[in-house]
C-alpha cells in the first residue's frame, strides 16, 4: 500500500458503522449490483482498480459510495477528484473542511481548472491511477439544483481512456434536498446502484478520440447510463 494511502484508508474505516448503520436505519438504504464490480486482473497481475462516476445530489454522496461498498472491500480506500480550494472561499463554515486538509486526509485531489487540457489539470489522479488506486468521480462537477441529471463534465472519460482503468456507473437516489429532520424520521429511501462497467473501447465507440469537447460527449454516455440505473430503480420501486 502507497504511504498515501494510509490516512484515507484510516478515515474512511472508522465512519463505516457509523455511516453504514445510519444510511441503513435512517436512510432505509438499498445496495444492489455489487456482482457488477470486477474482479479481474490487470497484465501487471494486479487487480482492475476502477472510476466510481456517480451523480451528486447531495453534499453527502461522497460517503455514499465507500459506506455501500463491504468493510474489506478492496475498493477501499477511495481517493476523489474535488475543485480547488478557492471554489469553497464563499462556502461559509464549509470552507474549514472544503478543499482543505480534512480534503487531502479523506483522499481528495483537487484539479486545475483553465487549463483545458486533461492532462495537465489532472496530473495528480493520472498518476494515482497508474499507481492502481480506486477512484470517485462526481463529473457534474456540482450538486444538481432541481434533482435531474446535470450535463458532465469531461475529464473522467480523459482519466479512463487515459489510464485504461473502466468506470462503475453508480447512481445514488434518496439522497436529493435530504433535510436532518427528514433523515432522522425515516421519510427518505436511499438507494445506491452499481452499474455494470465501462471500458474504455466502450467509450471511443460513442464518439472516438478527438478534440477536448469529445471527451464531454462520452462522460455524458456514462451519466446516461446512471440514469437508466435511476429510472429502473423508481420503475421497480413503483411496481411495488
């Protein structure tokens, strides 16, 4: 394990029970489609780390995701892509913990912005990848305002295609304008779904490798897949 790594691993490992029985009492929380996840290796004999991509819906999904997976997954632990630091500066109390160290400790890596090109703003997760890290990637790149699907952002396709790690399409629902006091009284049902994985062949297909704006266009492929994950659960769900 990368020295890195123990600080995430470390954290992520103490808020399980807490995290999973809370989302699991108050939350009512449902996991489906861990079979999903593979367990291959890689041609260096390692096993196939992945890019968790899920929609954001709440300032809670990133422990979403860790919190559904087993307490010895070896998914865990889990390092994000955040924005940098000056994007919390009008966060109010937020910005102690945005961006920051407590960031850095759970396994946050912010990316540079104005660049636009992937390889430069995401330098750091490129190399967290090659080093066969797991990784949780919101692409909207904020929580949606009105509970839809926002359009994504397209480095988390770069990242994949880049590295040729696959993505885990995972859609959270449940999780949208959940309130304390809705929480707490059990009013919400939370439900996290693993999708069946994304190669990167997968992606070129959709549109192949070009310029910057095509990485947009498969990172969208993949929120239309956490979509149909969202739309089958609530076509169940009302069936019931």
């Amino acid at each position: 394990m990368k020295w890195y790594s123990f600080s995430p691993l470390l954290l992520q490992k103490l808020i399980w029970v807490p995290t999973r029985f809370s989302l699991w009492f108050f939350g009512r929380l449902q996991i489906s489609g861990l079979e999903n996840l593979p367990n291959t290796r890689t041609t260096t004999d390692k096993k196939q780390n992945v890019i968790f991509v899920c929609n954001h819906a709440s300032e809670l999904d990133p422990f979403f995701v860790p919190a559904s997976l087993p307490f010895f997954s070896r998914f865990s632990p889990m390092f994000y892509t955040t924005r940098e630091k000056e994007f919390y500066n009008s966060s109010g109390w937020r910005q102690a913990f945005y961006g920051g160290m407590f960031f850095r400790a759970w396994g946050g890596y912010p990316a540079f912005v104005g660049f636009r090109d992937y390889e430069k703003s995401l330098l750091r997760h490129i190399s967290l990848l090659e080093d066969g890290v797991n990784m949780c990637v919101f692409p909207e790149g904020h929580i949606t305002p009105d509970g839809t699907i926002q359009p994504a952002k397209g480095g988390v396709s770069y990242l994949s295609i880049r590295t040729g790690v696959p993505i885990i399409p995972v859609a959270i629902s449940g999780s949208y304008k959940i309130s304390p006091g809705r929480f707490l009284t059990r009013k919400n049902k939370m439900k996290v779904i693993f999708g069946k994985p994304i190669y990167p062949d997968e992606l070129k297909a959709v549109v192949g490798v070009g310029d910057f704006s095509s990485y947009k266009i498969m990172s969208d492929y993949v929120m239309q897949k956490i979509a149909t994950l969202l739309s089958s659960f609530v076509k169940a769900s009302s069936l019931k």
